[in-house]
C-alpha cells in the first residue's frame, strides 16, 4: 500500500463541491419560502386594516357630498329668492319712474354727479 497523497487526503476530507452548491441552493430555497410566508402573513393580516379605512374614506366621502347637496340646494333656493326679490324692486322702480318722470330723472342726475365725484377724486 501506498501512502496517500495530500491531494487525496484533501479529497476526502472536503465534501463535493457540487454537494456544498446543493447545500447553498436548498438554504436560498428555504429563505425564499420564509420571506415569501412572511410576506403572505403580513398581507393577510393588513388587510382588514386597509378595508377599515376604505370604508371610512368612503363614508367621509359621502358624508361630504351629502354635505355640498345640501348647500347647493340652500343656495339654489337662496338664488331664487334673491331673483324674486330682485324683480319686485325693479317693478317698484319701473313703477315710480312711470308715476314721476321728473323726479326720476333728477335722482338719476344727481346720482350720476356724485358717483364722478367720488370716482373722479382717486
């Protein structure tokens, strides 16, 4: 028998490179699935959070909307109201100048002189 070279020592005490690749693969595999579980775990338990504040994004919303319904038809109807108001005075107007022409147009003189004044004046 011959006595062994220390390349053949080395041999069989090292693994197969090709066993330690395995080795290394099997453990990336193994952190993968981990991660991929802990990701999947996460996702599961932070969707119930995520559907409780959407729904109260939309409730908010449609409290809001709710909200600027409510004022748009207030101020339509304030709208109205202003236009109804708005025409009884001109008819009230219409009216005086018809009884009392002269009148009307010395108001509308003297009103016409202050206002270039006071506009004049800047």
């Amino acid at each position: 028998m011959q006595p062994e070279t220390s390349m053949e020592a080395a041999g069989r005490v090292t693994p197969n490179s090709n066993d330690g690749n395995h080795g290394l693969a099997r453990a990336v595999d193994a952190a993968g699935t981990g991660a991929r579980n802990a990701i999947e775990g996460a996702s599961d338990a932070a969707q119930p959070l995520v559907d409780r504040v959407a729904f109260g994004a939309h409730q908010a919303v449609d409290r809001i909307a709710s909200a600027a319904g409510q004022a748009a038809q207030s101020l339509d109807l304030k709208g109205e109201q202003f236009k109804g108001a708005q025409a009884r005075v001109f008819e009230q107007c219409r009216g005086y100048v018809r009884a009392n022409p002269l009148a009307s147009l010395g108001i509308a003189v003297a009103a016409g002189y202050l206002l270039s004044r006071l506009l004049g004046s800047r």
